[in-house]
C-alpha cells in the first residue's frame, strides 16, 4: 500500500467521527450519533511517495536548478507542488511563492513584483537580475521560489527566473500542465529535473479515501469512485464531499457504501448501459404503468455532482465548440459508438480525440469510441434538452435495429434507448434484453425491462426470467411465486430450470434445505447426460455441503472426470468440479482439493486450441463467475497447507473483481452470492495470516454483500468473524453489535462451532479467559460432529491460546497426525509448545508459523518464549524472540491478545491468577470477578495480593499496566489503527477507525 502523507489536520476533530447529515449503522444495526465530515481543509498527500523522494534528491543535488511537475488538469500538481514546498521548508531552506494569473502574464514582472527590490524598473530585467542577485548573495543558501502555472510566467519574469537559475541564486519548484503551451523558464537540460504525475490508480484512491473518511470503503463504492472520477484527485474531492453533503455515502461503523437505492445496475451502460442515466423523463407508455425503478439511476447521477464539478467539466467540454457538441451528447447517452454511428467528419473526431474529449479503441477492424472520461457524460446528459435527447436516442435505435442488432448487448441498448425515448419496447426486444442483462449478471437492469412487459404477455420464459431476476436480487417470495406458476404447457425443459432455481431460492431462505432437496431430485429425475444435469448435480453438492454435509457432497461427484469433457458444453463440468474442490478443502483432502481446483482453473483461462474454445463458451454463459469461483476452494486448500502467503495472494485475485484489480472489467457481473464468497474466504485467510483489521473490513465487506441480496447461512459466520477481529483490535463496542446482530440469523450446520468464535473472543476481551475456553471447547465439538478438522483445529488453537494448552494439545496432535495440511500440524506444535511452556520449542515453532504465514501466532508464541527465557535467567535469548515478536507483530494490524499481553510477566502466574488479572485490569471488581469465576471474593482478592507481588505492582491500574507490557512493540504499525486517532493525531470513532 502507499505511504500518506499527512502534512496538515486533514481528518475529523478530536473526538468526533464521521457521520454529518445521515445516521449510521453499526454491525448489529444500531445508528451512531453524527460527527462533521471532513468537508474543508487539505487532503493527505497519497500515492506521490516517488515523487517525493525524487524531489528530495534534486534539492539536494547543488546543480539542480529546479523541479517541475507536469500532467493534465487535476491531477494534483499543485498539491505535490505544495508538499515539495513544506518539504524544502523543512529541511531549513527559505521559500517564497511566485503568484501566477492570466491577468498578471501580460504585465512585466506581473508574477514576481512583490519578491523584486524596490529599485527594479519592469522595462530593464538587467536592472532586476543585479538588483536580486545583490539581495540574495548574503543568504546562506540557495531561496526555493514556488510557481506554479508556470506557463503563465509573464515574459520578463521568466527571463529573471531564468538568469537567477543559471547562477545558482534560486532553485524553482513549479507545475505545469501536460500538453499546454511551454515557457521558456522550462530548459530540460541536467539541472531541471520533471515529474510527470498521472490519475491515482485504485489503491491510491483506496488509501486517500480511507485517510479522509477514517475508515475504508466497500469494493462496490470504490469501484464506482475510482471510474466515475478516473483517477482525478480533484474530481474524486467534489463527487465525495458532494456525497457526504447528500448524506448519498454513509458509514455502517465499518465500511464507507453508497446508500441503497444510488447504486446503479452493474452494466448499465449510458442510457442503457454501463455507468450512465436513463433520463429523468422516462415514460411508460403501454409499459405496466409502473415508475421508473429506482435502480435505473445512474452511477455517475447517483454520486451528486457539486456545482463546482459541473463548472470545470463543462469548461473543459466548452473547447468542443458547438459543432461537435451534438456528437458529444450522442456519446453521453449512448455509450460507445463508431465513427459510422455518429455521422461525423473525420477531422473533428481527430479534433476532439487530439483534444483530449473522445477516445478511441481498435479491435480488429472495428473502432469504437466513447467520452474520455466518465464525468463529460454526466454533464452532457444534465444539459442536453429533452427533444434532442430523445431524437438522439431513437436514431441510435433505429440505426442498430436496421443492421440486424446480432452484437452482443444490442437487444439491452435498443430496448433502453427507446424506453427512455418513447417509454415503449416490443416484448420480444424485452425479453432478450433481459436475458441478455441476467447472463450479465445485472439482475437490477433485467427487472427494470421486465417490468415493461405487459401482462397479457407473461410467458413461461417471462417467469423463468422473471423469478431468476427476483431471486438474485433477494426477493425469494416473489421469486417462489413466479417460478411455481409456469403456465400449462411448459416444456420439460422450462421445469427443470424452474426446479431448480426454486430450490437454490428456498435453500438461501436457511431454513428450508429439505425442501430445497427435494426439488432438485425432482428435477434429477429423467434429466439426461449432459451440461444441464451436471449443472443439477453441482446444486445439490453445494446445498450438501452448506448443510455441513461436504463429504456427501463429494461422494454425489465421485463420478465426475477429473478433466473437463473434449466435446460439448464444460459449463455443468466446472460448476460441480468447483463443488467437488470446495468439499474437499472442507474436509481436510486438501491436496486433492488443490489439484481439482487447479485443473477447473486452467481449463477456464485456457491456452489457445480446443480446450481454449470450451473455456470461450463458458465465459460467454458465466462470463465472471467462472474466472472467481475456483479461487474459493484453491485458497482455502493453499491456506489449510500451510501456505497462507500463497493463499492471500489467491484471496485476494478472487475479490479484485469487486473493484480495481486484474478483474476489474467484470464490475460486480460475478453475482453478489459469488462476490460474498469471495470475500468471506478472503476474511477468513487474512484471519488465519493473522492480518486482523483486513479480515475485520473483508468480513464486513462480505456482510454487506449478503444484507444487499438476502443471503442468510452465511450470516451468522461473517458476523462471528466480524465480532472477533473487533474484539482482537480492541473494539468491543463494535464486536458486541456484531454479536447482536448474529443472533437474529439460523445455525448454518457448515460453519458448527466457528459461528461462536466472535462470542469467545468477545469474551477474552473482557478478561472472561474461562468462559471463552468454554465457549471454544463447546464449539470445537461442534466443528468435529460435522466433520470439519479444519474448523476444529483452528477453535482448539484458540483454546490453547487462551491459557487451555494442557487440555487441547493431544487432539491437536491427532488432527495433525490424520490430516494433509501444515497449518494443522504447526498449531499442534505450539499447543505442545505452550503447554510444557519450553521457550526454546516455542521459538522454534514461532519461526515455523512465522515461514507459513500465521504472523499473530507467531508473535504470541514469540512473545511467551521471550517471557519464559527472561524468567529462566537467559537474557540474550529474550532480547532475540522479543526482537522476533515485535518484527512479527507488526504486520499485525494493532492486534492484541492475552498471551501478548501476559507474555510479558517476568514471574509465572498460573492460569486462574491470570484470569483474575486481566478481569481486575479491566476494571471489574472483585464480587463481580468472583460472580463469574465461580469463587469467593476472599479467594479472588487472596489470588490477587499474589499477583501485585509476582508483578511487582500495588493497584490494579499498575496491573493494568503492567499487562499492557510491551505494545509500544507495534510502533510500526499504522498510527490511526494504534491509537485509535485520526492521522493528524485526533481522536475518532473506534468503531470506523479500527477497521482501517
């Protein structure tokens, strides 16, 4: 990730968080007390760390003469400028700024007369250059002028600047935009050195925005950002403070969305399309007399535009002059177009292109062109009149209908444009729209077309449509009574793709898996050999394995080849081998998993040849969904194996699709149940990396991804995760919402045992050790009845974590003993490790979780060997694991555990003793601790008289104290995580802040 800057306040004030002008929900639903957003003051400085540095050597270079940064308007040159500046103030030179102006370029020394002795005739720069040479010989060193615009240099100012430069009396810091007019204060020779800045790229803008609103923001919101504003800093400003005014961004106390109802249909794509609106106007006319759905909004009006925005963009689009501007709104509404579409003449396309207004993109003979960036369109749209907007639309239409409309995505385009045209479409034009918008994933956009089909007109493949429209979006009755009523007549066929999206609709509901069964074997039944009964099989082997049923899952697909088949459609084949690899990870085969999951992942992303052609048509049907789903069962087989670098790179391939990343140009099309899944692995490897607050935003991210689409058996282990690395950094507020929340969800048999971790960390964070064994033991039974060895080693490493070694170490060691995966084997180790409480196999074992990746178990294990060796006497082996531990700590994002906490403790104290301290360190009292430990008060305040002596402290804030031990050991990790501050050192709320 990038360094930010922080030059200046640039977050909330002290004590405050974000939430002016809205309420926000917390993980359990509760709303938060609004705070100011950040909507004044500079920004932090992010993504520039190599500009900086470069600068930092030609300052100290004495035969540079300057640094100039260049790139297009917005960009953020003058804030780089600006940080050059402080920079050069810093390291003890003296500055001055050259103020440059359209007005002042025409009037001699129009940009420097207040820096020029008093004796300085405008018509002599001679007489200038002497007299400032004369003023600046005394100085210690060379005076650092700031210009920026310094094409706006007037011409005897650039002629002095210039003389100044050349001698060494000045070094110049200045911008200048790409592609516009030079000045002759710019030689680009040795000692003038350029930096040429472009749009911040995703995980610039990820890091900018998280600095600003004191959290991060979900993959949805940020994707919608990064494109809409390009990568523009000052774009990227006005549409999030816009946002923030409008109350259209909020915060749930963890991630940053965009409310429900401004998302637009993943797809759309102008006025029918990717990214832009249908305009206001839309008329239903001989549609169903229905609005307008709001999920037609588009993304670019769904971000409010400030009045500000609108004024540059539309002084940037005023360089088009009238003639081109009818081309321009056809651009805006339509989307991409050729240059046959537009009607135009080839030179003001090469003069629009040139001008940096319009782009254009080859593809075999084919060029296309669409508006260069996304913000031209909103403008365009916004100013376009009604009666030429709509003549605009059906001419487009027309055109597209007259060549036989056979491209991929014409039917969607067509029956958008005349919708929001004349407010009519053919039935016909509908449907295939719609079908083309659910193979696309854009569930929203299908529904918004089906709406406009007429009663009368409601088909059996309307309600196949229909009911699959309506279950991804999480409407599962509506969904259940579209598909029950297909019409008489309806072909074998058309009933078993309405089987078999009833039963994935009741198996979602989380209560129904019976049910759900059954209509799949309904519709098994008489199926033939081919793609679609594999499709059934691979269904029914998911609805098992979320049932906690995995290993009957993978005995249904033991029949399924190991390669996909040479001939026909490999679609049902790569459904149910991703089934069979996910079944296989879940019950400990994990080698078997990764080579099956290799396998569906090769064939999808195939070499050129015959299998290259399957892999082409199984893209056509799942165009996204194939490329992620074998990222889910390969992570979770590469983290059980040990290798949980291996396995975050993997996760993390698998949640690029949800914003920038190598899959970026699948936008949200993988489906929200896919997208979840991809973030609930993510969470759950980061977890087990021991990379806390990215699990705590991933296992957010995945949460509300489930609320958006009614995704229940997930729910109660995102929001245990989510509760636990809460409770892990410190958060307990938080974990508690979380944990709230939780109950209102059913058991998922899956997730047995795993679903009470948050529970048990909660817990730990209160000091309550006993009870979150107990809790952990309980659950881990759980997880071994549903055959989960994976889920049952991590609860028993747990256990062992939280003073219960001794009594989880011998399963430990049987898991390890059965199992395929080193992960298991390494936390066996250190359960054996901690209970004989030997420090030199606890630092072995901390160097071997250290090479696979467990950094936090790891720096625990570190940690407690340092702590035994410093009981022992040997302090030269303490300073080394404590070195080991603080290294290991820090890439653990603020963590903090019990054994981090008592590791310290340079006299043992057994297990009760350290119960009863971190209760009494928490502030509770002594009735209370006895309460809950089962004991007398006089044997808890007896237990503790031996731990103010065994630690050396006499009150319970020195204990406090003194088990805070060594967390100054994470000075390395982020300030705003540590602290629970704003970058700028002011306070804010945890619950956002914690999750950074």
């Amino acid at each position: 990730m990038s360094k930010v800057a922080y030059p200046r306040p640039a977050g909330p004030p002290a004590g405050r968080g974000p939430g002016r002008g809205t309420t926000s929900r917390k993980a359990g639903g509760a709303t938060r007390e609004p705070g100011p957003y950040p909507l004044t003051g500079r920004w932090p400085l992010v993504g520039r760390d190599a500009e900086m540095a470069r600068f930092a050597e030609v300052l100290a270079d004495r035969w540079s003469r300057g640094f100039v940064v260049c790139g297009p308007p917005g960009v953020g040159k003058s804030r780089l400028v600006e940080e050059c500046l402080a920079a050069a103030v810093a390291e003890g030179y003296e500055t001055v700024r050259a103020t440059t102006s359209e007005a002042a370029s025409t009037v001699p020394f129009g940009a420097v007369a207040h820096l020029l002795p008093p004796d300085v005739h405008p018509a002599n720069p001679v007489t200038g250059f002497v007299s400032v040479s004369r003023a600046l010989a005394g100085t210690r060193d060379r005076l650092v002028v700031l210009v920026d615009d310094l094409n706006l240099l007037d011409q005897a100012s650039v002629v002095l600047m210039r003389q100044l430069m050349d001698v060494g009396l000045i070094f110049v810091i200045g911008a200048i935009r790409s592609g516009g007019p030079a000045t002759e204060t710019i030689r680009w020779d040795d000692g003038v050195h350029r930096a040429d800045l472009a749009e911040l790229g995703g995980e610039a803008v990820e890091d900018l925005l998280r600095a600003v609103l004191g959290g991060p923001v979900g993959r949805r919101t940020l994707h919608e950002l990064s494109g809409l504003s390009g990568g523009n800093a000052l774009y990227l400003r006005e549409l999030v403070l816009g946002a923030l005014r409008s109350g259209a961004l909020a915060s749930d106390g963890t991630l940053w969305e965009l409310t429900a109802g401004q998302v637009a249909p993943a797809s759309w794509e102008h006025a029918g399309g990717r990214g832009q609106a249908t305009p206001a106007s839309w008329e239903h006319a001989g549609g169903t007399g229905q609005a307008m759905p709001a999920s037609w909004e588009h993304a670019g009006e769904a971000w409010p535009v400030t009045p500000r925005l609108s004024e540059l963009v539309g002084a940037r689009l005023a360089a088009a002059g009238d003639a081109a501007r009818p081309l321009l709104e056809a651009l805006a509404l339509c989307g991409t177009l050729g240059p046959l579409d537009l009607a135009a003449a080839p030179q003001t396309l090469i003069d629009l292109e040139q001008a940096g207004l319009i782009r254009a993109s080859g593809e075999g003979r084919r060029v296309s062109l669409t508006l260069a960036h996304p913000l031209y369109g909103t403008v365009l749209r916004a100013r376009t009149p009604l009666i030429r907007r709509r003549a605009t639309l059906l001419r487009q239409a027309e055109r597209i209908e007259a060549c036989g409309a056979r491209r991929a995505g014409d039917a969607r385009r067509v029956a958008a444009w005349r919708l929001a045209a004349t407010g009519t479409a053919g039935t016909d034009l509908l449907l295939r729209a719609a079908e083309e918008c659910c193979r696309a994933g854009d569930h929203a956009e299908a529904l918004a077309l089906l709406a406009e089909v007429p009663a009368a007109e409601h088909t059996n493949a309307f309600r196949l449509l229909y009911g699959e429209a309506l279950l991804e979006s999480g409407r599962r009755d509506e969904a259940e009574a579209a598909l029950a009523g297909l019409c008489g007549g309806a072909t074998e066929g058309e009933r078993r793709i309405a089987l078999r999206l009833r039963a994935r609709n009741l198996f979602r509901a989380g209560t129904r898996t019976e049910e759900a069964l059954g209509l799949n074997d309904e519709a098994l039944t008489g199926a033939p050999q081919g793609a679609g009964r594999d499709l059934l099989l691979a269904d029914r082997a998911s609805i098992l394995t979320m049932s906690g049923r995995p290993a009957e899952a993978v005995a249904l697909l033991d029949a399924l080849p190991p390669e996909a088949p040479r001939d026909g459609d490999v679609t049902g084949w790569l459904w149910a081998a991703t089934a069979k690899a996910t079944g296989l990870a879940l019950t400990g085969r994990t080698r078997e998993a990764w080579t099956l999951a290799e396998t569906v992942s090769a064939t999808e992303t195939a070499s050129p040849g015959e299998t290259a052609e399957r892999a082409r048509r199984t893209r056509a049907r799942h165009p996204a969904a194939a490329a992620v789903t074998p990222l889910i069962p390969l992570a979770l087989a590469a983290a059980e194996d040990g290798r949980l670098a291996e396995a975050r790179a993997i996760a993390a391939r698998g949640t690029a699709s949800l914003g920038a990343g190598p899959l970026a140009d699948l936008g949200e099309r993988i489906g929200t149940g896919t997208a979840m899944w991809a973030a609930v692995v993510r969470a759950r490897v980061e977890w087990l990396a021991g990379r806390v607050a990215g699990a705590r935003r991933w296992y957010a991210e995945a949460a509300a991804l489930a609320r958006t689409r009614g995704h229940v058996r997930p729910m109660r282990l995102v929001l245990s995760g989510l509760c636990a690395s809460a409770a892990v950094l410190g958060d307990t507020e938080a974990a508690q919402a979380a944990l709230d929340e939780l109950g209102a969800y059913p058991a998922t048999p899956l997730f047995a045992g795993e679903d009470l971790l948050g529970e048990a960390w909660l817990a730990a964070a209160r000091g309550r050790l006993a009870e979150a064994r107990g809790i952990l033991t309980g659950a881990a039974a759980a997880a071994r009845e549903a055959g989960r060895p994976d889920g049952e080693a991590l609860l028993l490493t747990d256990v062992a974590r939280l003073g219960g070694a001794r009594q989880v170490a011998g399963r430990l060691a049987e898991l390890a003993a059965a199992g395929e995966g080193g992960l298991t084997a390494a936390r066996a180790r250190l359960a054996a490790a901690l209970a004989a409480n030997d420090p030199e196999r606890l630092a072995e074992v901390a160097g071997t979780l250290g090479d696979i990746g467990a950094d936090l178990l790891a720096a625990e294990a570190a940690t407690t060997a340092a702590a035994a060796w410093r009981r022992d006497g040997s302090p030269r082996q303490a300073a080394a694991a404590a070195a080991r531990a603080a290294e290991l700590l820090a890439r653990c994002e603020g963590a903090g555990t019990p054994l981090l906490a008592t590791g310290h403790e340079t006299v043992p104290l057994t297990a009760r003793e350290r119960d009863i301290a971190l209760l009494a360190a928490g502030g509770t009292p002594s009735k209370d601790i006895a309460r809950t430990l089962v004991l007398s008060v006089r044997t808890v305040d007896n237990h503790l008289q031996k731990i103010y002596t065994k630690l050396g402290v006499t009150t319970r804030r020195d204990l406090a104290h003194a088990l805070e031990g060594r967390r100054a050991q994470r000075a390395s990790a982020p300030q705003e995580v540590r602290r629970g501050t704003c970058p700028d050192g002011g306070a804010v709320r945890r619950g956002a802040q914690r999750g950074n």
